[in-house]
C-alpha cells in the first residue's frame, strides 16, 4: 500500500500540481561583484542583489520591478573599525536607447530595528558574534537600508549610478550597475523561508 501510495504522490507532482511560482525579476550584472539572493536571509528566491565589497564594507543593490515603478534598494553592510559617508543622495536611473535620465533621492529606512538614521551622518561600523542552538557561528554587521521608487516605463533594462561613498575617508565611486529583466521558477517558495 504505501508504494501505491507513493507512486501516486509522485504522478500528482509530476503532473503540475506542484506549489510552483514564476516570476520577472531584474537580474544584476555580475561582473561588478558577486550575485546573492535577497530573500529569507538570502537563502531563497532570485539571484537578484548586487554585492559589491569594498575595503571589508559589503554594499548590496536590488532593483525590483512594483506595479507602476521600479524600487531600487541600496544595502551597506559596515563591519566594526569602519565608517561610511554619503558625498550626495542622488541617484540616476536610465534606460538603454532613450535619452531621459531619471534623478531620485535615496530615502533611509529603518530594518530589523536599527535605529533610524539619515544620509548626512557617518554610519560607523559595528559586528555582533554568536552561536546559534545548532553550534553555528553567525555574524552581523550594522546595517543600513535605503531605497528609491522610480516612474519609468516597463523595460528590459535598467542602469543606476549610485552616489559616491567615503569609506574611512577615501573615496569611491561605484560603476554604473546594468539590471536586466530575466524570469525565475520558484518551488515551494512559502515554506522555504
């Protein structure tokens, strides 16, 4: 009985009742660094967010398409011994093939509780170690969260240039970053966080 049983779960699975998502999302180019996942402590979904690391500070971008717009977010995630300052908070988004250049003011939002901060402040670095109930060593940097909301039309592809950044005084400029729209099929996606 339980091999029937088991067969006839593996013929409802195979034949597309399975918890199956399917999405658009914008794909980073992974030239400029490595690519991650944004989600669920980046286990699960796309390989959607852009990191950049630069003098041990890891700086992650996620352009996600919303139903009108497009939102960037902009991550930095600032170990302890470093601090990170804005030279501006303007943002540039621009389409391939089209001559309008969209100009955004990153907004900071508060995540997983950090106090809230703003753009013109130096953002110091800070780690937290621990062990978790299986043994595991897990680390956490300070981390500060921005985002912008574009209007642009629906595209393949996006370029943003974000702000320049002091990191312990010295400057850097970050590339341009190309996104472009890829699709991604997602089982289980609910349990999997």
């Amino acid at each position: 009985m339980n091999n029937r049983l088991l067969l006839l779960s593996l013929l409802v699975l195979l034949n597309g009742c399975m918890p199956v998502w399917v999405h658009d999302y914008y794909r980073p180019d992974s030239s400029l660094g490595s690519l991650t996942k944004s989600s669920c402590d980046r286990s699960v979904g796309p390989p959607n967010r852009l990191e950049i690391v630069r003098d041990k500070v890891i700086i992650g971008v996620t352009a996600i398409e919303m139903k009108d717009d497009v939102m960037v977010r902009f991550d930095l995630e600032v170990p302890d011994g470093n601090e990170v300052k804005f030279n501006n908070n303007l943002v540039l988004v621009s389409i391939p093939d089209k001559p309008e250049i969209f100009i955004a003011t990153l907004t900071p939002f508060e995540i997983y509780g950090w106090v809230p901060w703003n753009l013109n402040q130096t953002l110091r670095g800070g780690t937290r170690i621990w062990k978790t109930l299986f043994g595991q060593v897990r680390t956490l940097h300070n981390e500060y969260s921005m985002a912008i909301r574009v209007s642009i039309p629906k595209t393949k592809i996006i370029k943003v240039k974000l702000p320049a950044l002091l990191i312990n005084g010295q400057e850097v400029v970050l590339p341009e970053m190309i996104f472009s729209k890829d699709k991604y099929v997602e089982f289980f996606m609910p349990i999997n966080c």
